[in-house]
C-alpha cells in the first residue's frame, strides 16, 4: 500500500521501495493523493514545479513516471497508466483512501463503533501528510489533509464524551486547549470533559476565562451551542453525565423525490463532492447558481439522494419560493419554524420571534449529521437564520441569484450551473423518449438539441410534446419550435413553461435593470464589451459594469472573460421580447460604437486608413481609444465575431453607410488572419449598400475589395472580371486615384492565376500612375510590387532595384509593415540569384515585423518561403522548424491546400530521401510564391 500521511513511501513486504530524487517522489505523491482519477498533465507539472515551470519539464515529467513505473513494478496492486491528457495511480487503496473510509463509514453508526473506526483511521498518521514532497501544492494539500486529521480528532472526542470518557480526556484536551485557545468546538469539549470528570467548578471557571479571552480578542460572546451547553452545565442535565439518559429526538427525511431522468453534471457533482469532503470542522454550503429552467433544483435533488446515507440523524429541505408566480417569497420565520416541528420540537417549547427560533434549532441540530436543503432562495437574509452553526451539518443552497455574501461572509462554496452540453442533452432525450425514436430522426433531433441549447427545462417541455402527441414526428416538433421560438415552449403550467419561468426572474429586477436586461436582447452579436454595453445603455463606463453584474448576479448574464458579456440564447430571445418601442437610437448608438472603434483600430493597422473618419459622431457613444496595433489587434480579435453580426443588423436597418464602413475597417484585419471568407462576405453587403449611397469612389472601391477576397479564395477569372468593372467605374467617374488602385489588384490576381507578364504590365501601369499622380502614399507599395513581379519573371536586377527603391520609402515614411513586405521580396530574390545567406537575414527581418504586428498570413508565407535557402545550404534541421511553424499557421488559418502541400515536402525532408528536391540558384516554386498577399 502506498502511504502518504507521514513520509510518502512504499514497501514490497518489509522493504522500502525507492522512490528517487525528492521532485521524482512529489511526481508519485501528485498522483496518489488523486488516486483512481486521472491527472491531467497540465495539473500534474503545475503541483511538482509550480506555476512557473520551464517548458523542459513536462520531459523531465515523461522521465520521472517512467522511473517510478520501474520502482513500483514489484509493489502490488499498484500501476502508473497513461490516458487521454493525464496519467492515472491505479491502486485499490492508500493510508489516505483508507483513513477516509473508516472517517465517513463511522458516520451514523453507534458511538462505541465510531470510537473503533475513528481511532483505527487516526493510527493511521505517522507523522505530516506528503513528508518530504516540496512545493506550494504540496503545503496546501498537506495543511488540507491535517485539517481533516483535526476533525476526525474531534469526532473521536465527540463520540467519547458521548460515551462518559470525559475523565480520560481531561489532560489531552487541556494541552488542545492550550494550543487553540479561541477553539469554541474544542472549548465545549473540554467543558464536557471537565464536567464529567467531576471537576464542575473548574468548567465553569474556564467557561469564563474563554469568554473573557473572546470578547477581548475578536469582541464577540460564545457561540449559541457553547451557551446552551454552559446552561446545562449550571441547571445539572443529567444526559450530560448519563450517557443512558439520552432523548430519541425525530429523525427528518424531507426531501423530495430524486430526479427520474438525470444526465450528466460531473462536474458539478465532482464541485459538491469535494465541498463534502472539506466540510469537517466548518459548515460548508455550495451555492447552486444559474437562471430559472437551468437545473439547479434537479442537481441538488440528485446529488442529495445519492450522499442521503452520509446524513444518518436526517434531512431537512425548503422551497423559499425566491421565484415564483406570486412574488412573495417564504418569510425566514416560516422556514425555521418548519424545520422545529419537523424535528420533533414540541410547540410549547418554541420560544417566540425569529432570533429566538433560530438558536433553537441551531441548538437542535448541534452535533447531528444532518443535511439542509434550502431551495430557490431568493438572497442572503433569507438564508441566515437557516444556517445551522454546527459542523456536522451541510447546507445546500440554490438560487437564481449568485448570493455573493453568502460566498463572503459564510464561506459558501459556488458551483455555477450551465447548460447541458449537446452529447448531455442527446442522452437526456434518449433517456426519455428511447434510443429507437431518437434513432430513427437523427436530423431532427439535432435541430431540437441546437435550439434547445442545453436548457433542461426546453428539453422537457420538448419531452412532454412529443409524449402527448405520439403521432407527430420529431421533424414537425422541430420545425414548430424554429417557426415560434419561445412560443413553443409556452404551457399553461406557469412551472413547465419556460417564458414564465424567465419572467419570474425578471420580475425581481428593478426597473432600470429590467430596461438594460430588454436593450441586451436586441444587441446584435455573439457577447458584448463594456464600452460597447454602455454605448447601447447611454450610461458611463463605471455605471454600466455595476448593472451588468447585477444582471450576473440574478444569473441572465454571465462574464464568460473579463469584460465580456453573454446571454444564454433563450435568454436572449426572451428579452428581445420585453424591448419596448423606440430602441431605434440605442441600436444607433451601438452600431456608431462598433463603426467608430473598427475606424481607430484600422488606422492602427495600415497608415492609409488613418485619419479618413467618413464617420459622423453619434451622442451617447462610448470609445476606448486605442493605443497602437497590439491593442488594435486585440479588440479586431475579440470582436470579430461580433462584426460580422453588427454588419448584418445595420443593412437590415437600412444603416448602408455603416454597412460600408464596417467592411472597409476590418478588411486589413482580415487580410493579418487570412480570413477570405469572412472578408467576402462582408464586402458582399458593402457592395450592396453602395449602391444605395450614391457615392461613385464607395462603388468602385466596393467592387475592387470583392475581386481582391475573390483573389485570396483562388476565384481569379471572377476577380479579373469584377476588376475590369472597377476600371469602367473608374473612368467613367474620371477618378485616377481609384483606376491606379485597381491596377494593383488587377496585377495581382493576374499573378496568382500564373500570368506574370500582365501582372507585371499592370503593376508598372499602376506604379506610373501613382507617380504622375504625386500619390506618395502608395509609391513604396508599388515599387515593391514591380519588384516582386520582375523577380517572377527572372529579371532579378530589375526587381532588386525596384524592390530596394521601395524599402527606402517605406523606411522615411515609417511604414514598418511594408518594410518587411519589401525586405521579403528581396529575400526570394537574393534567394533566387543564389545568395542565399543573404536571403535568409532578409526573411527573418521580415518575419520579425509580421509577427510584431500580428500579420499571421504574411508570417506563414515568409516561413513558407525561408526553408528554400535553408536547405540550399543543407541546413536541413533550420528548414525543418520553419516549414513545421508554416504548416501550423496555414492549418490554424484554413489555407488547407498550402498547409498540404507544405507538410509533403516537409515529411520528405524528415525521411531524407535522395532524390529529394534542393531548390539552388535561379530555383523558383510558383505554388508557393504567387499567393502572397501584402505586395498589393
């Protein structure tokens, strides 16, 4: 058996086995304590190194188990296991497993047999858990472990003085005392012991030095057990002395019926498992939180039953009605006084008004093992008077609201609840409604799953429908709940109705919050920032966080990051519901947000783009300027998502010119992440809502932003038509400006289809352009890309001096992304001429830039690219980092064919075949040259 309550060892018969270097035996000492679960190895080398662990330590991890499975290969019944993420200590029993059985087998039973077992887990102990195991895991779990050593201390003394063993305890409770001196459980002992050793003077007379030393210490009086166990003392109570003498008091069981289907919630059944677990000593209560419909009542139910065994003297349960029809929650007074009669306390013993009753029942349940159930509390102060102040008591709490001071002021433990996952809620159904149904409409009952969206309540109502109407298939259940929504999951039973359900939770907000709780249901967008939030509410910043948490707090939002915001989707269609008329400008407003915010990040981005507002100021809106690119990048990343939604809204609402902006803002954004897709879409709308503005540069700008996505997706005929369109517009309107413009596009989606000549043709047309125009701005940009096309053709002088030119320019106009563009195309071009040392500093100059500034697709095609010179100088470990680095970044940006083709030359190079290609001087390889993207 391993043993971990002293030093951690092992033996095979009388030999100690050994276990290695101090860090090798805290790896075992990880896993034991955890024994049968597995460890994931992220938790594993946080607990053995700590929190700032090299990157070498999940090797040196590997090392260790492997040394510790060769160790512990002659100890039986004891194995290391690898499984999916983690490792697994399979073992049928450690000191530690065993002392926790016999604590909680002595649970209920005779006081005599919980002497046996307390005293049989306690000889157990030889010395400090973990002895010899180091580290900030290891000193918590270890204190953890010696506070449970404590309680089962303490039980043991309890069940002894429940047996008349006062006399001998005296002494061992006299050094505890002096140890603890503000203990009131150990206190109340010694009181006992002292009284039942004869000794009554000398208990009363240390009952007074103990008040005296709390009232000077921490200013408060003896608890209300330790009063009444004093008033005992004094009136004589002859049960304190007869152990034979004792009341048979009533023995609740008041809990409702367990769930009849339940799936899932490990998690959380793992959550209240644990607040079990760590409850000896002080009163643990786990605080059920979520929104109305989510599950709380059920989990709580089902967990209770399963650990009812744990709670031998009874247990209580209340609906404190904190949600209900008729908003009237159960008064504190009500609840205790239902608690008293159930345990039997005759009414003419119960004193009158509520501080009163509830130190009486606190007084009653005092050194049971009860379990109180307090469900669908409405907030804290209804709760205190239940709380029992005993240890031996768990309380369970559920609530809509998050109970924040319960957390504070009592310790609660707070397990959240959140919607069922889609494999939770396909076994909810198939529990329900049998694996044949749900077989047999596999379509359909993915379409349920998704709307329901892991709501236990939307699933039953969708359970009940199908029951009561056998007939219908599950495709007409699923299209009745998209067709009507919340509509479908209506009943005339308030409690099996989830709009119902919802309103009584939105009934306990005030009126300010039930306004902003409506204008979140008509934000567009996956989840909402704090300047956005307060955009849409018209309030500050600092006014805005505070009603977003009490939304959290009463469970209709959730924080999912900080400083983001989210709604549940039946939530949400819920709101969306209560929002009145005239909500018309808060939507303005939030639209101006998300437009003017994209327009600051934009400028960060790309220089061209700074300082062309195009935006008109909106009152009432809220931005946090932006500093540089990495915030600017940041807030493109968290709200792109988002974007595309807002985008969306503003065309349904007409808004055509923040359709336009929106897209124009986030196109740069876009062209970093390589998200063509994305960027088609949103140029789809723009194009549309161009038409209605009646602004002939929007159109044409339209239009070539459309071929430039249809260019990045490899729809080069399409773009090459859409750009010959842009040229028509352009000169219709005489505008030369956008004509050079789209020459450049033209020039590259020529490129990209393989035509180098015309792409050469137009960039050159461009590029004159630019210059008779004295457009400064672009004249870097189009040098680089004369360069880079000559490069193509073979003509490497003409493309050095073109592309050195343009390194110039952008070097005096501080234009450090196109710097790094430049700097790239001379890396295949010194490449190309078979400089290759050359090659390398350039692309590793410019993939410096890319990285800095967030250009992840302009960053894959450099290291796509550095690998060729690498392996013409037969630095084949160099090509091979750079080319896996590049494989990664296209796969993480959906470039499936590059990320293909690259990982074949890759696997070629590690499997050093002979005839692998070595790219040498004058080499090109167009597939992966033509696609790149910031030449434009």
């Amino acid at each position: 058996m391993l043993e971990l309550l002293g030093e951690v060892t092992a033996h095979v018969g009388d030999r100690p086995v050994d276990l290695g270097a101090p860090r090798q035996k805290s790896v075992l000492g990880a896993l034991a304590v955890d024994a049968g679960r597995v460890v994931p190895v992220e938790r594993l080398v946080e607990r053995v190194w700590g929190p700032d662990a090299t990157p070498r330590a999940r090797a040196t991890l590997h090392g260790y188990i492997s040394r510790l499975r060769h160790a512990l290969a002659e100890v039986e019944d004891v194995s290391i296991v690898r499984r999916s993420g983690g490792y697994l200590l399979q073992t049928s029993e450690t000191d530690l497993s065993r002392f926790r059985a016999l604590c909680v087998g002595a649970r209920g039973l005779a006081d005599a047999e919980q002497v046996r077992l307390l005293g049989d887990a306690l000889v157990l102990w030889r010395g400090d858990a973990l002895t010899g195991v180091d580290g900030e895991w290891a000193a918590d779990t270890r204190e953890r472990l010696a506070a449970e050593r404590l309680a089962a201390e303490r039980d043991l003394v309890d069940a002894r003085l429940r047996l008349g063993h006062g006399e001998e305890l005296v002494a061992e409770l006299s050094e505890r005392q002096a140890t603890h001196p503000l203990d009131e459980r150990l206190a109340g002992q010694y009181l006992l012991a002292l009284h039942q050793a004869g000794r009554t003077a000398d208990a009363l007379e240390h009952y007074r030095r103990f008040r005296r030393l709390l009232v000077g210490e921490l200013g408060t009086e003896p608890g209300v057990a330790l009063q009444a166990l004093h008033r005992r003392i004094l009136e004589a109570d002859p049960a304190l002395i007869d152990t034979n003498t004792k009341g048979s008091a009533a023995v609740p069981r008041q809990l409702p019926a367990a769930p009849s289907v339940f799936v899932g919630r490990e998690e959380e059944l793992e959550a209240l498992d644990a607040a079990l677990h760590a409850g000896s000593g002080v009163v643990v209560i786990s605080a059920i939180a979520g929104t109305g419909g989510i599950g709380k009542t059920q989990l709580a139910l089902h967990w209770a039953h399963l650990h009812a065994d744990h709670y031998p003297d009874g247990q209580l349960f209340v609906d404190l009605r904190g949600f209900c029809p008729d908003g009237v929650p159960t008064p504190p007074a009500a609840a205790v006084r239902g608690f008293l009669d159930a345990l039997g306390i005759d009414t003419a013993a119960v004193p009158s008004g509520l501080d009163a009753q509830a130190a009486l029942y606190r007084s009653t349940v005092a050194r049971r093992r009860m379990l109180v159930v307090l469900d669908n509390a409405a907030d804290v102060e209804q709760i205190t008077p239940l709380l029992p102040g005993a240890s031996s008591c768990t309380v369970l709490v559920t609530s809509r609201r998050k109970l924040n001071g319960l957390i504070v002021r009592h310790g609660a433990r707070h397990v959240p609840l959140d919607p069922l996952t889609a494999d939770e809620s396909r076994g909810l159904l198939v529990r329900q409604l049998g694996a044949a149904r749900v077989s047999a409409e596999p379509e359909a009952i993915d379409t349920l799953i998704a709307l329901c969206d892991g709501f236990p309540l939307a699933l039953a109502i969708i359970v009940c429908h199908v029951r009561t109407r056998p007939q219908l298939p599950l495709t007409a259940v699923a299209a009745e709940l998209r067709e009507l929504g919340l509509g479908a999951l209506h009943d005339a039973d308030p409690t099996a109705s989830l709009p119902t359900v919802l309103s009584w939770s939105v009934r306990a907000l005030t009126t300010r919050q039930r306004e902003v709780f409506a204008l979140l249901g008509i934000a567009p967008g996956a989840d909402i920032g704090l300047m956005a939030a307060a955009s849409l509410f018209d309030l500050s910043p600092a006014h805005t966080g505070q009603v977003l948490r009490q939304l959290e707090e009463a469970s209709l939002l959730d924080q999912h990051s900080p400083g983001r915001w989210q709604m549940h989707d039946l939530v949400r269609a819920y709101a969306t519901r209560l929002a009145p008329e005239g909500m018309t400008a808060a939507l303005r407003r939030l639209l101006a947000h998300y437009t003017q915010t994209s327009r600051d990040a934009a400028g960060h981005l790309h220089p061209y783009r700074r300082n062309r507002s195009g935006v008109d100021p909106v009152a009432g809106v809220r931005c946090r300027p932006l500093g540089d690119v990495r915030s600017a990048i940041d807030w493109f990343t968290a709200e792109h998502r988002n974007l595309l939604t807002v985008q969306a809204a503003a065309a349904d609402h007409g808004q055509h010119e923040t359709v336009w902006q929106l897209a124009w803002a986030t196109s740069t954004y876009h062209g970093r992440r390589g998200l063509a897709q994305d960027e088609l879409a949103m140029w789809i709308a723009a194009r549309t809502a161009a038409t209605h503005l009646h602004a002939p540069v929007q159109r044409i700008q339209a239009e070539r932003f459309l071929a430039s996505a249809y260019t990045d997706l490899g729809w080069h005929e399409h773009a090459i038509r859409q750009l010959h369109e842009a040229l028509e517009l352009a000169d219709r309107h005489g505008n030369l400006e956008q004509r050079a413009l789209t020459y450049r596009v033209l020039a590259r989606a020529y490129g990209q289809s393989g035509r180098n000549d015309d792409a050469f043709r137009y960039a050159t047309d461009g590029l004159e352009l630019f210059e008779a125009l004295g457009d400064h701005a672009w004249l870097g940009a189009s040098l680089n890309q004369v360069g880079w096309y000559a490069s193509q053709l073979a003509r490497y002088d003409v493309a050095r001096t073109h592309c050195e030119a343009a390194l110039q320019v952008h070097r005096r106009q501080g234009d450090t992304l196109a710097e790094a563009s430049a700097l790239d195309s001379l890396g295949f071009i010194e490449h190309s001429s078979g400089r290759h040392d050359r090659a390398i500093a350039h692309y590793r100059a410019a993939h410096v830039v890319f990285r800095e500034l967030g250009d992840l697709y302009e960053a894959a095609n450099n290291l796509d690219a550095l690998g060729h010179p690498h392996i013409a100088l037969g630095q084949h470990g160099e090509a091979r980092a750079v080319w896996q680095e590049a494989v990664d970044l296209y796969r993480r940006q959906g470039r499936g064919d590059a990320a293909t083709r690259l990982q074949r030359r890759l696997d070629e190079l590690i499997a050093a075949t002979p005839d692998y290609p070595q790219w040498t001087n004058g080499s090109t390889d167009p597939k992966i040259h033509n696609g790149r993207n910031s030449r434009t």
